[in-house]
C-alpha cells in the first residue's frame, strides 16, 4: 500500500506568518473558572448563612410546652426539628441564637423523655464542642440536671458529667462537691463518673479544644480501662 507524505519546509513560512502559541488564551479561560468557581463557592456560603439565621422558625417550633403526656407526634416533630438545627452548627449558629432558644433547650433535658433529652445533650455537647468558648452559656442547665430529683434526668446528667467538666473547668471544684452531694440524695453511685472526669482533666490538661478532638479516642481508652 503506498502512503502519500506531506512534507512542510519550514524554510517556506517567512517569520511573520508563524503565529506564536499564545498563553494568555488559556490564562483567561482558567481566570473565568476560577471566578466561576469562586463565586459560586461565595454564593454557597452565604445561601447556608442566610438559611442559618432563620432561627425564629427554630424557635417557633420549639415554642410547645412538653410534659409527661405530650403526644408522641409532637416529640417526633421537636426531635426532627433539634435535628436539622444541628446540622447547621458546623455551617453557622452564632451565640445570640442559642440564646433564643435556651430554655427550650433547658425544658427538654428537664422534662422530655429518654429520647429527647439524649438528643437535647447531643446537641448541646456538639455545639460546645465547635464553640468552646460559648460553652458557659449551658452552665445553668447542666446545673438544673444535676439538681433534679428526677431519677432518669439525674443519671443522665451523671452519664455526660466527665464531658461537660471539661468545658466548665473553672466551676470543677463546684461541680464535683455538687455531683456528690446530689449523689447521696438520690442514693446513686457517681463514683465511676468522677474517677472518669478527674482522669480526663488529668489527661487534657484543662484544654477543651485538644479535648475535643481526641473525644473518641480518650473516651475508648477510658472505657477500656474502666
């Protein structure tokens, strides 16, 4: 088979015909998508803010008063509502509005069932956990916990309490005589629960951000050695 070449002598294009690869062509399509991606990262960002901040339709679901004989549907509904709230702790939920719904928040470790309330310290503890700093507005209700005569409310309490003395670190020595003393009341054992939190103290050095990452780890370790 005979295959015809093309042979180009570059001797035959003068100079100014040879049009030079050009960089700047492709520097313009990578600077249009990277602002294309910029903004619609900034575009993502600020719609999550924006979603975030809505927090009266947060606190208009959470306006119900809950007691011992509550409907299950309306507990579903608070518990998918606290839900979706947490999801956006990562994002964005700035201290003014946990403050708007604290006693929401205080009524349900209180006085919600097992369910609720675990889903309550769930959210409470991971939001102390992005905003150590903004921990102390939760005191008060942990302390309402603690003094409850409730039995279930107590042991819960008892169960986070080598969680929540990391964050109040300055209220330990209130917290561990107050843990024994509502201990004796109820006639619970808290032993386990203060050897653990004098163990975590000891061993993060009164660090709640070093403390929360190694969260899982210290509390296996802990567990294991229980």
């Amino acid at each position: 088979m005979k295959v015809n070449c093309f042979h180009l002598d570059s001797t035959s294009i003068s100079s100014t015909e040879i049009i030079p690869f050009d960089v700047r062509l492709c520097l313009v399509d990578r600077s249009f998508s990277d602002n294309s991606s910029k903004q619609s990262s900034s575009s993502s960002d600020s719609s999550i803010r924006n979603k975030s901040i809505d927090i009266q339709y947060y606190r208009n679901k959470f306006s119900l008063s809950i007691d011992d004989y509550t409907s299950s549907i309306i507990i579903d509904d608070i518990l998918l509502t606290l839900n979706e709230l947490k999801s956006h702790i990562d994002n964005y939920l700035p201290i003014d509005h946990i403050e708007l719904i604290i006693d929401s928040l205080t009524t349900y470790v209180l006085t919600g069932n097992q369910q609720l309330i675990e889903r309550t310290y769930e959210f409470i503890l991971k939001y102390m956990e992005k905003y150590p700093q903004h921990s102390s507005i939760f005191y008060s209700t942990y302390i309402k916990c603690l003094l409850s005569t409730n039995s279930i409310v107590f042991q819960m309490a008892i169960d986070h309490f080598s969680h929540f003395i990391i964050y109040f670190q300055s209220k330990s020595t209130e917290l561990f005589s107050l843990l024994l003393k509502q201990g004796l009341i109820n006639k619970i054992d808290v032993t386990s629960s203060i050897t653990q939190a004098i163990r975590l103290l000891n061993l993060h050095r009164y660090d709640p951000i070093t403390y929360t990452n190694l969260t899982s780890t210290t509390m296996t370790t802990t567990t294991t050695n229980d």
